[in-house]
C-alpha cells in the first residue's frame, strides 16, 4: 500500500474542477500560450495567482522561521 501512495505522490494528484462555458472557452483559448493542454494552463493559472498574491512567497518564509 505505502508503494502505491509513493507513486501517487511522484505522480501528482487529480483534482476535478468545475467551469462553466465561459470559462472553459477562455481556458481553450490559453492552450498554446499558458500551457499545452488544459490542466497545464489550470495549474499555471493557479501558480501565477499564489505568486501574485505573495501567498507561496509567504509560506516558504514561514517555513524558513521556523528552521
């Protein structure tokens, strides 16, 4: 069992997500540019919000704090 987590993890996990039309028009109209199919241009949609938002630079100096 722990042999099949460790290949989940080095996999990465699903997420399902919900968009309506609009959106997934929108998202349609990154791939190419964002990423080389949907969920790259999800993911890389996600990341630029968390850096925008300072939230993963706010994380990692948390955890720098705490070393």
């Amino acid at each position: 069992m722990e042999q099949n987590r460790n290949k989940s993890i080095n996999k990465g996990e699903r997420v399902n997500l919900t968009f309506n039309s609009k959106q997934i028009d929108l998202i349609d109209s990154l791939v190419g540019e964002m990423g080389d199919n949907r969920a790259d241009v999800v993911k890389t949609i996600f990341l630029n919000y968390l850096s925008e938002k300072e939230i993963t630079t706010a994380i990692i100096k948390n955890k720098l704090k705490l070393k």
